[in-house]
C-alpha cells in the first residue's frame, strides 16, 4: 500500500519558531537540527519530520499492532537526498518502508509505502499557481505541450500545469535524481478533463532513455488536486495511494487522531490530513 500524509504548522504553532514537540526527534536529529540556521530550513525540515514520523508511527501500528515511539527512529537522507527511516533499536519492527517527503509554503506531505527494499517512491506538492511566460517551452517536453492544448472547457490550464510539473518532480524523485537532470528527462501525460474529482488520477510517466541511459523499472503515477494545490505520488510497485476512507481506517487504528475536513478547525487535533 501507499499510505499519505499532509500537514501544516496551523496546529503546531511552535514548529514554525523552529521548536521541536517532545518526543519527536532523535538525539543525532536533535544534533542535525541544531546545524540548521537557516529559519526557513529548519521550519521545513521539522515539519516534513513531523509529518514522516506520525504516517510511520502510524502504518508501523496498523501493520503490526505494536506502537513505536517517534525517538524510536530516525530519518536520514542518503548521499543522493533520499530519506530513509533508520531504526534506532534492535527489535525493529520487521516492514520494509520507503518514504518521500516534500514541502510547499506551510504544509509538508509524505509518502510512505511498505514492500521490497530499495523500492522506488517519490512524492511531491505544489500550490496551483500561474507560471512565467515560456516555463511550459522551457521544462515540458513535446507530448506534454500538446496535452495543455487539448485542454476542455472548464479545466483551469494553471491546475494542469502545475499537475504537470509536480508529475515530473515525483518522478524524478522515485528514480532518485531529483533536479539534478533536466527536467525533460521524463514526460509525465496527464489527461486533461474537464472538473477535478477529489480522490487520485493516474498518469503516465516515460523515461527518455537519451537523457538517462539506464534501465528503469515502469513507474505508475497518481495525482490530485487538494484545496490550491497538487499532490502527486509516483511508485514502481504497482500499488495506489489510499482513499481517504481507507487513510481514516489506518489512523484509527493507530489511534491517532485524524480529520478530512477542510473547514475544520485544526489547532487543537493531534494530527490532520489527507486534505488541506
């Protein structure tokens, strides 16, 4: 399964000063977060720390019914800036867990799946907004132009770009190259229909084998639009992210506390996600 997780500093005020809610991190997190002085940097990396840790903490109990402390395990980016969740004891639960974590403004969200080792994950959120005159010419590809003007009446073009371009990101996050590439190294074929629905859409995602020349597993992609802006995940497994229905299943299981309703007040829950 691919469980999912947004979050905000809306109901963890203290995070956006840089503090640390107790109990979250690490004494070697603790440390790299004091290296960290940069105000900005430290709010993003807190929050995509916090969120990483509640969705493991979560999974980790409605997999095994046993429950971990966040202290219990750290997460630490490799080389090449992918996270990993590293166990800080012995009885470490026995779940292969690969997660992707991004940020946007206020909100940070994380993608968690449980299956082979090394798996391929990459998951990224965008706002929906309009972008500079030229930016399709410059970072799309060919078949991606040609779906924006295929558009229907009634699909606002800045959701499909933005779609787009978060597309490719996870992309190339799940094959651990980031934007060290360019980024017409991939094409990410949304299909462009008039009216949004609430739950995931699939796309397409093809590796220009001219620009990375090497072999690659076949990637599925899933997106969706979430208040003013775009999730997208991508995997190599096969699986989809969970609906919301299934995602309130998890937490409650976890016993967690968990919401999907936008208009709700946030503040004083323990945790909110699934929508913004």
């Amino acid at each position: 399964m691919i469980a999912w997780l947004v979050q905000s500093f809306d109901n963890r005020p203290g995070m956006f000063q840089g503090v640390p809610p107790s109990g979250l991190l690490t004494k070697a997190e603790l440390s790299q977060l004091a290296g960290l002085k940069v105000d900005k940097r430290r709010r993003e990396w807190l929050l995509g720390r916090w969120t990483a840790k509640w969705l493991v903490q979560a999974v980790v109990e409605a997999q095994t019914g046993r429950r971990v402390e966040m202290r219990d395990f750290r997460i630490r980016n490799t080389e090449d800036g992918v996270p990993q969740v590293v166990w800080e004891r012995s009885d470490r639960p026995g779940l292969s867990l690969q997660i992707s974590i991004s940020h946007s403004g206020s909100y940070a969200l994380c993608a968690l799946q449980v299956g082979q080792a090394n798996g391929l994950l990459g998951a990224d959120i965008e706002p929906i907004e309009p972008r500079p005159a030229g930016f399709v010419d410059d970072y799309f590809v060919e078949a991606e132009a040609n779906r924006l003007r295929m558009v229907e009446a009634g699909f606002p073009i800045d959701t499909l770009v933005t779609a787009t371009w978060s597309a490719k990101e996870a992309a190339l996050k799940a094959l651990q190259l980031g934007l060290s590439v360019d980024t017409r190294s991939v094409s990410c074929l949304i299909r462009p229909l008039a009216g949004l629905s609430t739950g995931w859409r699939t796309y397409m995602v093809v590796p220009d084998l001219h620009r990375i020349p090497k072999s690659l597993p076949y990637l599925c992609g899933w997106w969706r639009a979430m208040g003013d802006y775009i999730l997208t995940i991508v995997s190599a497994n096969g699986q989809e992210p969970l609906s919301e229905k299934s995602l309130r299943r998890l937490f409650l299981t976890s016993a967690l506390v968990y919401h999907s309703n936008p208009d709700r007040d946030t503040k004083s829950t323990v945790l909110s996600g699934g929508v913004l």
